[in-house]
C-alpha cells in the first residue's frame, strides 16, 4: 500500500493555512510551533513541493498549497464527521453503570427494568463488580460499595443502609422456627468473605459473643449466599437493600425483628456536566428511584 502522510501533518497544514500563521496553529492546535512547522516541512518533504512562501512578515500559500487546501479541508471535515458518528452510535444512545453484582442483580435491576419502559431507545450496559471498580472510565454512571465511615470522593451514599438476616420460609432450628436473637447460636449460619462484620454486628446487637464463622458455609458473593438461603441451607446477615427482593418473592423471609445500622452503605458518582444527554436521564431516573424506594 503507498504511505499516506500522517493525518497530524495534515492537520497542521491546513491551521497554518488558515491562520498563516504558524504561531495561531500551534495554539489552535495544543502543540509547539516548532511541531506545527516540523508537520508542514514532513508534508512538504512527501508532496515533494513547497506549500507555502516564507516570508519576513508572514506567510503566503504557494499555488500547490492553495490547490491542495480545499481538498484537504473538505477530508478533514469527512474524517471528523465519521468519528462523531461513531461515537454517537456507540455512546450517544448507549449508557454504562459500573455496580456491585449484589445491587446489580436485585435493586438495580428493578430501577432499569422501570426505565427501559420509558426509554426503550437508550441502550444500557451494566459492568457488574465483585469487590472494587477498578477501571472507573468504563462506566458513565459508577456505583460501588463501601465503609461507611470512608466515602469514596466524588460520590454521595444512596440511602441509610440496615442489617437484617434471612432464611426460607421453612427453615428450622431444632423443628422450631427462627424466633429470637438467641435462636442464631443453634443456626446454620452462611458466612460472606470479607464481611465478618455483618455477623458482628448481628452478634453485637443481640449480646451473643462471637460466631464460630470459620466453620460456616461460606462464599465470596452475597447473591450466592442469598441462593443458598432460599435452599434451606441456612441463614445469612445482609443489608436489606439486597433482600428486598428475595423477601417480596416469598422466596426469603426476615424472622427477627431488628435496627441495626449495616457498616457498609452504597455510593453513586456525582453528576457530571459532562455526561452525555442519555447518561444525564439515566442518572436522573436513578436518583428518583432512590427517593421513591
């Protein structure tokens, strides 16, 4: 295939020649005059001819230069237009949302089940996380989970979370159901890894000491303990935000009556000038869902 000049050359020359100035370009162009005069002696070396006329007080467009402006001007406005369709194609109609799996697959499910309803034009990608969103630019809209003394900068917290615990409606303990705080000593308790202090807090509330939670059933991922509670195989300590749906499902059911403040809360990116008009109404429609849960 025969080179084609770089399309930053290009760029450069037709700023010098709109300007006749390699000065202006440069700033036009966020590079040093001395790149932008390099570019246009590179486009010169390739044409194989001057494009412009140096001059003690300017410069003037030689007769290829004048020749080959218009051409030029009229690509670079084709090559422009096809990047922004582009991009509008792929972002402009299509919004991402970085969130925890747990939010994820219950609370935020409903939100844009809601949503799609109103706005089957705006196409939603959902970027599920299991510990941290790491890569925070793959999504417009970024929600994660933390501590909630330790509120990640540039997000506010999406409602006062609280704990609660869960079991199937025909869970027993000793052929009796799950009445009273003490009744957790005798059940088979479902442990979620990195969050022992769920279980303390439940223990905390009820004076029971610590939980043998090394013994327990254990996984990394609270839909999978949610599952694993629906199943009959014990009970697990979350925060209600995440149970609510398994609740109103029948498939869960909170036997224990309690206020106990959950130490972890969720958290939702500020808004931003900057999203796109499909980002602005997604995350708008969010913030209304949580006022209205």
């Amino acid at each position: 295939m025969k080179p084609i000049p770089h399309l930053n050359h290009i760029r450069s020359f037709e700023a010098v020649a709109r300007h006749l100035s390699f000065t202006l370009a440069a700033k036009e162009l966020n590079y040093t005059r001395s790149a932008v005069s390099n570019h246009v002696r590179s486009l010169e070396g390739f044409i194989g001819r001057p494009l412009f006329t140096r001059k003690p007080h300017g410069l003037a467009l030689t007769n290829i230069g004048e020749a080959f402006l218009p051409t030029i001007q009229s690509s670079l406005v084709q090559i422009d237009t096809a990047a922004e369709t582009i991009i509008s194609s792929r972002h402009g109609k299509r919004v991402s949302i970085s969130c925890p799996m747990s939010l994820a697959e219950n609370w935020l499910a409903d939100c844009i089940n809601a949503f799609q309803k109103r706005h089957s034009d705006i196409g939603i990608s959902v970027h599920g996380t299991i510990w941290e969103d790491i890569e925070q630019s793959v999504a417009d809209i970024r929600i994660t989970i933390n501590n909630s003394d330790m509120a990640p900068s540039g997000a506010r917290k999406m409602w006062p979370e609280e704990m609660t615990v869960v079991c199937a409606p025909n869970y027993r303990v000793q052929g009796r159901r799950l009445m009273s705080g003490n009744d957790l000593l005798e059940a088979d308790l479902i442990h979620i890894i990195g969050r022992p202090d769920y279980w303390c807090k439940i223990a905390d509330q009820f004076n029971l000491g610590n939980f043998p939670l090394d013994t327990a059933l254990q996984t990394n991922a609270s839909n999978i303990a949610l599952e694993l509670s629906t199943r009959g195989l014990g009970c697990c300590a979350l925060p209600k935000s995440l149970v609510q749906t398994y609740v109103e499902r029948d498939l869960l059911i909170e036997p224990i009556d309690m206020e106990i403040e959950c130490p972890w809360a969720y958290f939702i990116s500020d808004f931003d000038a900057t999203m796109s008009r499909p980002a602005k109404i997604l995350y708008e429609w969010i913030n209304s869902y949580i006022i209205s849960r």
